[in-house]
C-alpha cells in the first residue's frame, strides 16, 4: 500500500479522514465531524484504490472505524455511505468504535433489521482485540502487538 507514508489524511472544511495503514492487515480509519458527501466520495476513491492495491498483492484486511468524533451524516452523505464498498475478498470485516452505549445499540440494532450486521466496540483497545480475532479466525498474520494513539484532527 502506501509504503511512503502510512496515513492517509483528507480534509473538506473542519470535517476529516485520516487512514492509517501502519498496523496492517488493520486498517485504522478516523473520522472528525459530519462526513460530507465530498469527504465520502474521496474516501471511496481511496478505498478503490487500496483494493486493487490489495488484490495485486493477496492481501486481506480488517477495518477499524474510529466514529467516537465522527458526527451525524446527512441524509444525502448517509444515502452515499450505503455505497462504499466491502468487498469480501479483501475486506475480512468492519469494526465501528462508538463510545456511547445508545449509539452501539442502534447501529447493532439498525445491522440486524437490514440483514448487514455491524461489529461495534466501546473504545479503541476492545476494537483492536476485534480485529486481532477475526484475523485469528481467517488465520491471517497478526501485525505485530500495538498500542494505537487515537488521531486528532489537523
């Protein structure tokens, strides 16, 4: 992937994405504010790229979604987010940390209503250990053991 440089950082106003691929096969995604449908559209540009990336290479990966700054979407940036995409060849699964407990309730409930049931945690270090077993359970390689300092906004 990115050899250079392991994040991957977008901005539209105050609102951001920082991706960092440093602990791969976990992608650790970020995100400060609303998503704009700007913001998504360049997210999914990325995403699209990362897996072409991925599937030259063999390479599998679980995504960490860091929403705990995230803020609510619009109706017309939430219509786009239904169609990012998570192809299973690629991406193993998705593991959403939301910090508050009514949040991970609905969005587990909201999974379960549409058939597509989400991963959520309550912070970073219950999302890793996630991660950490669902890669066990595909017997891909861990990345080495780490502690992930959250990201802030530039």
């Amino acid at each position: 992937m990115n050899q250079v440089d392991p994040r991957i950082r977008e901005r539209d106003g105050t609102l951001e994405f920082v991706v960092n691929l440093q602990h791969l096969p976990i992608a650790v995604e970020t995100w400060f504010g609303g998503p704009s449908v700007s913001l998504i559209e360049r997210y999914i540009a990325w995403l699209e790229g990362f897996l072409v990336e991925a599937r030259a290479s063999g390479r599998r990966a679980v995504f960490l979604h860091d929403a705990s700054q995230a803020g609510m979407p619009s109706s017309e940036a939430r219509q786009r987010i239904t169609s990012i995409p998570s192809p299973t060849d690629v991406i193993i699964d998705r593991v959403i940390v939301f910090d508050a407990p009514v949040v991970r309730a609905a969005v587990s409930a909201l999974g379960w209503i549409t058939g597509s049931p989400y991963r959520t945690a309550r912070n970073l270090d219950e999302g890793i250990t996630m991660c950490r077993s669902l890669l066990e359970r595909e017997r891909i390689e861990q990345p080495p053991p780490f502690v992930l300092t959250p990201e802030q906004p530039s």
